[in-house]
C-alpha cells in the first residue's frame, strides 16, 4: 500500500492536434507517470535512415491488411481547391479522410 497510489510507471502520449484545448488530467492513478507528445516526422528523424527504410518496407508488404485505409472521397488537385471540398477536409474532425489523386479528371 502507498497513499500515493500505485508506483507503476504509466506513459500517456499526445499525437496529432485536433483539439486544441487543456489537455486535463485527473490523478487518481498514482504519482508514477509521464506524458509526452508524439510526431511522426520527429520520430523518423530519431531513428535514422536503415529504421525508416524497415517501417517503410513494413508499410508496402501491409499495405492491405495493418494500414489498409478507406477514404471517404477520392478528389482531383482542382476540386480540391472548391471552397465546399475545402470546408469539409479543413475541419479538425476524425472518421472522415479525403484522398486528394492528382491523376484524378475533375467531375463535371
């Protein structure tokens, strides 16, 4: 027993920046724990170029299972720049993905 709460560490990381708000915590969870932010750039930076190259390969062999992606809407470059396509891909918003396909003939 410690009045403290439990001494296992816990590790919280914040990725990506949709909401902008405090981020709040309520510490009924011991006093052992961290919290960091994650990027994905930065990340890449860190493990150098032989680790990249391995994540990549990883990526183009799982391409259709672990990080198959499903996309709302497919856009070509012009239709992306519509003031309505802009309004829905710009919101800070999870579960909706556009895919912007520069090969794509604009819709008539």
């Amino acid at each position: 027993y410690s009045r403290y709460g439990s001494t296992t560490h816990k590790q919280v990381y914040i990725y990506g920046g949709l909401d902008g708000g405090p981020t709040e915590l309520v510490r009924n969870f011991g006093m052992a724990w961290g919290l960091g932010g994650w990027l994905l750039t930065a990340f890449l930076q860190k493990i150098g170029p032989g680790a990249v190259q391995q994540l990549r390969e990883r990526v183009a062999a799982e391409i259709k299972t672990t990080f198959a992606s499903h996309y709302d809407k497919e856009v070509s470059l012009a239709e992306a720049l519509r003031l309505e396509e802009i309004a829905i891909y710009g919101r800070k918003a999870t579960g909706q993905k556009y895919l912007i396909n520069p090969n794509k003939r604009l819709a008539r």
